[in-house]
C-alpha cells in the first residue's frame, strides 16, 4: 500500500540541487527573443501605430500585432478580450480591439536576436491615442455613465440570486439582527516562477507552446480558437511550474507566443521564440483576487437559531471577465456560511470596471464570502454572549439540511466534525497561555503594557471540482508492462495532463497507481503535462485533482486489468472520469445543485497586538480539515502550511495599491508577502478522515481550504485582544491603529 504513506517527491532531488527545468531556463541556442508590449491605456482609443522606427531598429526580425491574428478575442468563459490592441485585424472578434481598457492590454510583440535589442526597440513604436473616460471602481461603474464595454447597456454585467423562504418575516422573527458591509481587496499571487514561455513550430507542423500553466488543453483550444486551426495542430507541454495558485488559469504569453511562432514561420524564419516577463511585467499583467463590497444582514432568536440571512454583493470584475462569472458564484453562496438558514435574500453582481482584472486565485470567492459569512457570525457570538464555537455548531449544515440552494448537499456533510475537533484542541473558555512579547522594531525591547492577547475562530466549507454546470471530467491512460507468463504487471506507465504547480500532484497520481496496481512505487513511469500524451485533465484548480484524477486512475487502471486478463501485453487501459453533474442556478430563486463535493474546515487563531504600533504577531493557528482519506501526509501538511502563509499574507500585509487602472506598486519590494519569520510562530494541522463516498480512496479536496477562514479568524482573534471588529484587511499596522483611535474617541 503506497496510498497513506510519504513517498519522496518525484521531482524534490532535482528542485533542492537546481537541476528542475522551469519555462524561464528553456531557450534553445537559436532561440529569438520576444518582448510583450503593454498599450499603458486603462481606457483609450487608439488613432494610429507606426512601426517603422522598431523595424529598422538593429537586431529586430519581426514586430507581431492584431493583424496576424485570425481571430483576434479569447476568455476562458466569455469571448470578451482581444489578443491584441489594434486598428489592422481581421474583424473576427466578437470585442472591438481598437480601445484599451486595461493598461496591460497587448499592443504588439517586439521579436529580436537579444532581449536587450528587443526592449530598445519596443520603445519606438509611435501611436497615438484618444483618451476615453474611466469607471476605475465598483462605484463608478455601477451608475452606467461609463460603459467599459459600449456593446451592451450596463457594466453589470452578471448577477445571481437567491430567494429561500421569507427573509423578511425571518429579521421580523429575529430577537438580534447584526447589519455590516465589508470591503475585501485584491491580493497578487506573486508566485516564484514569472510568466515565461517558448514556441516554434514542430516537425508535424504542430504551433507548439512551452509554458507553465494549469490546464494544458484549455491553453491549446485558447490557441487554436485564436489561430483559427483544428486543436489537433496545436502541441502544449508544461515544464516545471514555479507557482501558480490560479493565477496562471488564464491566458499570458501562450496565444501571443503562438501567433508568434506562425508569423515567423510565415516569413521562413525556423527559429523557436522565447519571452520571460520581468517581476513588474507579471504584477501589472495577469490577473488578481477580485476586490468586493458586501452589505450583509444575519438575524437570530436569543437562543441562537438563525431565522435569516440577507447580503448585497457587488464584485469588481476589471476590465475582462476572465472568471468573474464563476467565481461570483462561490461567493454568492459562501455569504451565507456552512450553516442551515431557513430564509434567504441575496442578490450577487458582477460588474466591468477600467481596472485590473480580477479572477482565479486559491479559493475562487471562498475567502470573500466567508469573511463576510464569519465575521457575521463572531459579531452575533458576542451580541448573544454565546459560545462562538457552540453557536456554529447549533447551526450547522447536515446531511439533512436542504442548503442555501434548496436542493441538498452531497453526502458526508463534516460541517459539525470540524467544529467539534476544534473545539477540542481549542476550548474558547480556555485562557490563553503566557507568550513572550515581541516588539516590532527589532532594536527596541517589548514594551509589555501595550500588548495584548486574543483568539478567534471560523469555521466553512468549500466546493471541490467545476460547479454550475460547467462541464467536468478526467482522463487517464495506463500501460502494464510485463511478459506474456507475468502474472502481475512488473512497470506501469501512467499518461496524465494534470499540472504540477507545486502542491506534489505528479507524486500523489503516482501513489494512486502503484496503490491501485499493487506495485511499488518506484515500479511506476510517470508522463506528465503534454496535450500530446494525455488526456484532458481539467485544471489544477478548485482543489479538484487529487478528487478527480485518482478516480481517472481508478478507472484506466480497472480497464488495463481486463486487458491485462485478456493476454494483452502491453495491457492499455483508458478512462474519462465524469462526477455527479451539476446545475447552473435557477436565476429567479437560486435553487439548483452547484456542487457535487465539498471539504470543510475550522481554525482557531491566537495572536498577540501591539496597541502602541498596531502591529499584530499570529502565535498560534489550530487547522481543522476532513480530507476523507489522506494520499500523502507530508504533501498534506504542506498544502495546510502553505495556503495558511498565503492568507496570513493576504490578511495582514498585502496591500495592492490600484489609482485610475494602474497598479502603482509592481514590485515585490512595495507589495509586501510575508517572509519567514512573518508567517504564524505554530500550526497545528488536526486532519480528519471521514471518507467521502465518491471521492478516490474516499479523499477530498484540500488545497484552497486552509485558506478560506483565515482572515475572519484572525479579525475575531484582533476583537477578543482590543474590542475592535475591523470590516476590511489587510491588517496593517496604520489600519489597525486608525481603528483603534477611532473606537477610543
């Protein structure tokens, strides 16, 4: 049994002694080098662009614009986003591509013998812009006097909503009614690994792009839709991906790199091209967690029974959709917490704004939604003087309950199992342990009168895999090798898309095989990350590959047992894993089924403040999460450990300055992630197995999910130690002192 146990990871020897090959480390000896133009426009016409000067600039082979593009528009979800910015296209576009409405919108790519040669030159492209009228915020946006996208008549351009009960009669019945509106931020995924990519065409004539991304056959048909050619003549590998947290589930260099490799073959040139963003090219162009503003109303009896729940979310969704429309729908249901309200009232928009675009990042609305959902529910905590853990518990979802969407919830509901566990390891009626003081300014001793203790808890859940019926499968192929007299396979091949974006995915598929199998580990040869040798994966997102490729391997690996059975040597086994399907939402009551799994998860959090500087050190973090069925304890706690430094971040430091569409600190040196010894001092990871009864080996999902309560565990944490609820992060030390003044005067 390999399932359960700590294999070393397929790829850990050769990251530690510098051997990994990331997409920035792959240029060919004769590779020409590529450098992306931004327009610089947040909103903007463009008149006129000569690129006479670049031409002539030494060392420049080419310049690639609209007009080699035969399909100038992409998006993941909407067609809404030309490739490039320009006044020469092909007119097959369902957006006008002669208006900028992001200043990271594509003007051209600059291709050169050097880098150097190709950024000088890059500077004298002369153009000339109109300067259009801006709606930068979800303020300005909303009146319509601006319209980001002149096609249709409003900048709201999605919007959800649910009608459960009567939520009306359900405030009218409510002894405590706690009303409040939250302002959550953006954050930039500043993975290690900037965006990089090389293209050229292959010897089957195939445009092939060498990139790191998070779905491989959706980067190919972005290609091919945007070339105008069958997916077939598209080739998309991955190398090593230094990171990506959903921030590279869009499109960055792959179609302009594609169109690319065509335009120079076109012109005979049989070179490869390659291009590697610089830190502050990354910051300003791809996109960020949405930014949103949230009213919400959560009413409840004396004894604690919640009787309803009303919320008015408004989502910025920056100049492109990207995937707005889906991940308004996370946090259109997150809004309302894990818990069995009988009356509902939520109306969710999504809204276009001359900004940077907002889209997938590690809980896609979760972490949004639960602030709100969390934070609502500490505030009726104290308003009762109730147990915080007690009042979720009393409230929580079961398999009984109908859910938010009036249609029930997959089986194995943890909701209670979360909190129960971390009511054990964390009692609220506990008194915080003695810790040493600290003191901000390393030079200066703690001053112990200004410090102060709290702890504070939030519990949720969260989808796993594709929702709203949004199609969702997974393919994997295995072969058995062996002789003909073998009575059992002696090496196993396994064929997988899924992308290895750090969490260890690649080591725990191969786990899967050799478990599924019954061989050793190390018996298994693993093909990874290449639409030419794999199945379509899905993406490495929504916590869903653990889930959905072990059930692709569980599949292909019973299918090359009756190959096997049948003298077949090699034994071939394929399979194309399809979940429980899902249902976009009635759009007059929000009732459907959304999801087929969830993970769920509870955190405690104590932290110490300094109330002279404002300055907050997390001491101690308590995570809860019922994963089913655990694959790889180390790969596990990684994940934990990792998500909770990614929210620490998120909720403490990370501030993302955005002024009329342009972010104004493009560099990790103004954007401040936390670095070693920021992170909480002590994680304690407490992991639950209650096996989930579709999931493989009965796992769940976990990646996103330390993530998601993260920040409303630590404002309950901050209110315990001061008094002071704030509605917004990050919790910066200027913040946190402004509240603190405020609620003192």
């Amino acid at each position: 049994m390999t399932v359960g146990t700590n294999p070393e990871r397929l790829d850990a020897v050769d990251k530690v002694i510098g051997l990994a090959s990331y997409p920035a480390d792959h240029v060919p000896d004769n590779a020409l080098h590529a450098v992306v133009v931004f327009t610089n426009q947040p909103h903007a016409r463009l008149v006129s662009m000569d690129l006479t000067n670049v031409l002539a600039s030494p060392g420049v082979v080419t310049v690639v614009t609209a007009a080699d593009v035969p399909v100038n528009e992409y998006g993941l979800t909407l067609f809404d986003q030309p490739v490039f910015i320009g006044l020469d296209d092909t007119g097959c576009s369902s957006v006008p591509c002669d208006v900028s409405r992001w200043e990271a919108d594509h003007l051209a790519v600059v291709v050169a013998e050097s880098v150097l040669e190709a950024r000088r030159a890059s500077a004298l492209i002369a153009t000339e812009w109109e300067p259009l009228p801006l709606a930068c915020d979800i303020a300005a946006a909303r009146t319509d006097e601006v319209l980001v996208h002149p096609g249709s008549t409003t900048n709201t351009y999605h919007a959800l909503r649910i009608r459960k009960g009567d939520s009306a009669h359900g405030m009218a019945e409510a002894d405590v009614v706690i009303e409040s509106t939250y302002e959550l931020p953006h954050q930039e995924h500043a993975y290690l690994q900037v965006e990089a990519a090389t293209s050229w065409i292959d010897e089957k004539n195939r445009v092939t792009v060498e990139t790191g991304g998070q779905w491989v056959h959706e980067d190919r048909e972005q290609i091919a839709h945007a070339l105008d050619i069958d997916e077939e003549q598209v080739r998309v590998r991955y190398a090593s991906i230094g990171g990506a947290f959903g921030g590279k589930e869009d499109m960055s260099l792959q179609i302009v790199m594609a169109v690319t490799a065509r335009k120079l073959n076109a012109l005979g040139i049989d070179r490869p091209a390659h291009c590697v963003w610089s830190r502050e090219e990354s910051i300003v162009g791809h996109h960020k967690r949405h930014r949103a503003t949230v009213t919400a109303r959560l009413g409840a009896t004396s004894g604690g029974i919640i009787t309803a729940v009303e919320a008015d979310v408004w989502l910025d969704a920056g100049a492109y959709n990207y995937t707005s429309n889906k991940v308004l729908g996370n946090l259109h249901l997150s809004v309302a917490g894990a818990y069995d309200i009988p009356n509902a009232h939520i109306d969710s928009r999504a809204v276009y704004t001359h900004s940077v675009p907002g889209g997938a990042f590690r809980g896609f609305g979760g972490p949004q939604g639960a602030f709100v959902a969390e934070s609502q529910m500490n505030k009726l905590a104290e308003k009762l003087g109730m147990d915080p853990l007690e009042l979720r518990r009393q409230n929580a979802l079961t398999d009984l309950s109908d859910g938010i969407t009036q249609s029930g919830l997959p089986e194995g509901v943890g909701v209670t199992r979360v909190i129960d566990a971390c009511a054990e390891r964390v009692p609220p009626s506990k008194d915080l342990p003695e810790r040493a003081g600290f003191s901000p300014i390393a030079s200066l001793p703690p001053e112990p009168s200004e410090l102060r203790q709290g702890r504070g808890y939030a519990a949720g859940m969260k989808n796993v895999g594709f929702s709203f019926g949004f199609p969702e499968a997974c393919e994997a192929d295995v072969v058995f090798h062996g002789d003909q007299d073998d009575e059992r396979p002696v090496r196993v091949e396994l064929f997988h898309s899924a992308a290895e974006v750090g969490q260890g995915v690649h080591t725990a598929l191969t786990q899967m095989v050799a478990d599924a199998v019954g061989i050793d580990f190390e018996c298994v040869d693993s093909s990874f990350s290449d639409t030419s040798t794999g199945g379509d994966s899905g993406s490495a997102s929504a916590s869903r590959l653990t889930f959905m490729a072990g059930n692709s391997i569980l599949g292909a690996v019973e299918e090359a047992e009756k190959a096997w059975a049948d003298d077949a040597r090699p034994a071939v086994g394929h399979f194309r894993y399809k979940p429980p399907a899902t249902e976009a939402l009635d759009p007059e009551t929000g009732a459907g089924q959304p999801n087929f799994c969830y993970g769920y998860m509870a955190q405690a959090i104590e932290l110490t403040v300094d109330i002279g500087t404002g300055h907050i050190r997390v001491d101690r973090v308590v995570s809860v999460h019922d994963v089913g069925k655990v694959i790889h304890p180390q790969l596990l706690r990684g994940q934990i450990e990792g998500a909770i430094a990614q929210a620490h971040g998120y909720t403490l430091s990370e501030q993302l300055v955005v002024e009329n569409g342009r972010i104004r600190n493009p560099r990790l040196s103004q954007y401040l992630i936390p670095g070693i010894g920021d992170v909480p001092g002590q994680v304690d990871c407490v992991i639950l197995e209650s096996a989930d009864p579709l999931g493989p080996w009965g796992a769940r999902g976990v990646a996103e999910m330390p993530y998601i309560t993260y920040a409303p565990a630590v404002t309950a944490a901050l209110h315990d130690a001061t008094g002071v609820w704030i509605n917004t992060f990050p919790l910066t030390p200027s913040v946190v002192l402004e509240h603190l003044a405020a609620a003192s005067r």
